[in-house]
C-alpha cells in the first residue's frame, strides 16, 4: 500500500502470517516437547511468535526505504488491536491487525486504520512530515568541503557568529557560553533590529581580529539564545559560579549565547559579504549559512 503527499511517496507493509492457533488441532497428541517440535501449542509460544513477526516488521521499517509502516496480518480473537507507534502520531510504527476470512470486524479496523494514514500524509504540519523533510533535505545535499579539513555535513544549517577577542574566546570556550552587547545607553531612541536566529543544529563560531577578520579555530553547538538586561545576565553568570560578569555601564541589554559539544575547526577568514549581516557594532553577533561561510570571497 502507498500513500503521497506533497509529491512524497510513503509504504505500508502488510505481511500476512497464518499460523495455526494451535499445533494439536492439526497433528493431535503425538506432538510432544520432546519430539524436536518446533512449538508446543501453548499460548505462552504463540506470543513468541508474535513477537518475532513484529520484530520482521522492524526490519522492513529499516531496510525498505520510504516505508512508513509495516504490520502483521493475522488470524486472531481480538478485533480491535492497537497499531503501536513509534512516536506520538500513527506514522511511522508497527503493528499487527486481525484479518480473517468471513469476519467484518478486521476488515472495517483496517480500513479506518488506511483513512487515518491518508490523513495524516496530507497533514504538511505532522511530526512525520517533518522527520520526512529533514531527512529529505539532509541526505541529499553532498557533505561541502571548501578548504583543506574542513567538511560540513549541512550547509545550509545555521552558524552563529560573534567577534571576540583572542583572550575572551578562551575564557568563553572553557564556560560553554559567551554574551555581546545589543543595546547602549545612548541608543534608547534608536529602533533595536535583532537579526539573529537558531534552529536545531545551529552552530556558535567565534570569529576575531582587525582587518581581515578571520574565524578563531574551534566551533560549539548551540544550546540557548537569550536577551538580557545587564543585570539579569550578571544574575545568570553568579548563580552559576562565573566571575566573568559584565562591567561596562554603556550596555543596557546584552544577547547570551549558550553552547556545548566544542570542537576544533580550520582557521578560515570570514567572507566580506557575511559581516554586514550583523546590525549595530561590529561586537554584535550576526547569522548566516555554512555555505556562505564556505565561498569565500570571489577575487582571493
């Protein structure tokens, strides 16, 4: 069975597994434990192989690609079983539905069932549709390797860039976190434009020096995104146990940025057509896409 959405082609799997209810209803008493039989007929063993036959449909789930979902077709006593799910909608999962022959009652399960998967496809706003999404777009971009060892597996995921000094991104790295000013004193009349955005994902690179400014070796991912009067983030920084505390009066609103997970990267100079994505001071912090940060500047 398939069901589309949006041009996006999604499988059911219905594997049908007929089995005897039970084995002395076919073969009669001989059948002992003994006899190298493969089941005693006991309903503890007919469980088992339920068991086993969901474990297969977690195996079509892995190994098939595009499939949604498989479930077992079997001639059970209950008419009203529960598909299980993987997450909290009824895509993706396994199950397994009674269908016998003579009986309505699988027969209407299973087609409510069939109307709900259709649903849900048509649905652009599931949970699955975007599952479906992300890995769309994540597998089929090629890993972007613009400079000797650096290869990013998403360019178009976000970087969060924040110009510090040499000696502060050290301190920082060591913190997992880091904070800029976004609003001065003398800037109350002024209109505050934040440019700055986060996803899953999104990545915090330090970038420094004069002129040609160039990224500072190491990359973090990003855990939080926050903006903070200057006493609210002094409050933030003590109740952690930092001394690093803002001091300046200049600054009435700073952004804090959040990090773990830091590792190093190649040393790469920032393309001129990324700085100017950062309003105010050239301390603010600025947004842009790894492939932007990948190109460059054409003439060097």
């Amino acid at each position: 069975a398939t069901a589309q959405a949006a041009g996006r082609l999604s499988f059911l799997h219905f594997d049908a597994k007929y089995k005897a209810g039970n084995l002395k209803d076919i073969f009669g008493d001989w059948l002992k434990k003994d006899d190298h039989a493969e089941s005693d007929g006991s309903a503890d063993e007919q469980r088992l192989y339920r068991q086993v036959d969901l474990l297969k449909m977690h195996t079509y789930n892995d190994a098939i690609r595009s499939t949604a979902g498989s479930y077992v077709l079997y001639p059970g006593t209950d008419d009203n079983p529960q598909p299980m799910r993987r997450y909290h909608e009824i895509l993706p999962g396994v199950g397994a539905f009674v269908l016998k022959p003579g009986s309505g009652g699988g027969t209407r399960v299973l087609r409510t069932f069939l109307g709900d998967v259709l649903k849900n496809q048509s649905d652009r706003f599931t949970q699955y549709r975007y599952i479906s999404d992300s890995v769309s777009t994540i597998v089929q971009e090629r890993p972007s390797s613009a400079f000797s060892d650096l290869t990013v597996a998403q360019p178009q995921g976000q970087c969060v860039m924040l110009w510090l000094r040499a000696r502060d991104a050290a301190d920082f790295r060591e913190k997992g976190f880091a904070y800029c000013h976004a609003v001065y004193a003398d800037d109350a009349e002024r209109e505050l434009q934040l440019q700055i955005s986060t996803a899953i994902g999104s990545e915090f690179i330090p970038y420094g020096g004069r002129g040609a400014k160039e990224t500072l070796g190491w990359r973090a991912k990003v855990t939080g995104v926050s903006f903070l009067t200057r006493q609210r983030l002094t409050e933030w920084i003590e109740a952690r146990g930092h001394d690093r505390v803002p001091t300046s009066e200049k600054a009435t609103h700073y952004l804090l940025f959040e990090f773990d997970e830091v590792g190093s990267m190649e040393v790469i100079p920032v393309p001129r057509a990324v700085l100017p994505k950062k309003s105010g001071s050239q301390y603010m912090a600025l947004t842009c896409r790894w492939a932007e940060l990948m190109a460059g500047d054409e003439e060097s």
